[in-house]
C-alpha cells in the first residue's frame, strides 16, 4: 500500500492528524485521539483506529510501542509527524480557497 492508497480509506485523514502530539499533550493515546475527534463531531470505532494505525505502521509513518502482550500504543514517527503537519497545511489553504470563493459568489 502508497500513502495515496492510504487516504482513501475510512477516516484515514482523521487518524493521522489526530494522533499528532501537541505541546501540552505530547504523547496521544487512543482515548485522547477519541476525545480530539469527538470535539470536532467525527466518531472512529476502535478497530478502524487500529487498522489506520497499522496501515501507518507499514508505511513507516508511525510505530507501535508495546504497553502490554495484548495492547500497544501507536505514536507518529518524526515523517510521520511531518507528513501530517504538510497535510494540515494542504486542507487549510483548501478551506481558505473556498471560503473566498464562497464569499466572492456570495457579493455576485
């Protein structure tokens, strides 16, 4: 699988950008990536975060990191964490673009 192929499936876009760390919470587990994408209205079941974040694994954007036999983190690698920030980036200056275009038919 190429990221491309990635994008395509099933909240892939919300994965990624979510599980990109902040300043004040710099480790992002999956009860705080539920609560970053509830506030913005999106709910992800458990096994589609999973599968995202495995897809990501093999793509070598982000990595497991063992908490237990069972149970595993996933947390973005330094690319991974830069290929989010572009993406965000790239989906602003969309919404920038259409807010003007909106805006501009709107005074038509």
């Amino acid at each position: 699988m190429n990221f491309r192929e990635y994008l395509q499936k099933g909240h892939a876009i919300d994965v990624l950008l979510a599980m990109v760390p902040s300043d004040h919470e710099p480790y992002v587990g999956w009860q705080a990536i539920k609560k970053r994408l509830r506030r913005q209205g999106i709910t992800v079941a458990d096994g589609t975060y999973r599968s995202r974040a495995q897809e990501l694994v093999k793509l070598g954007l982000a990595y497991a990191q063992a908490i237990d036999p069972l149970k595993c983190h996933y947390l973005l690698t330094p690319e991974g964490k830069a290929v989010a920030t572009k993406l965000a980036e790239f989906l602003k200056s969309v919404d920038e673009i259409l807010t003007v275009q909106s805006w501009r038919e709107a005074e038509e």
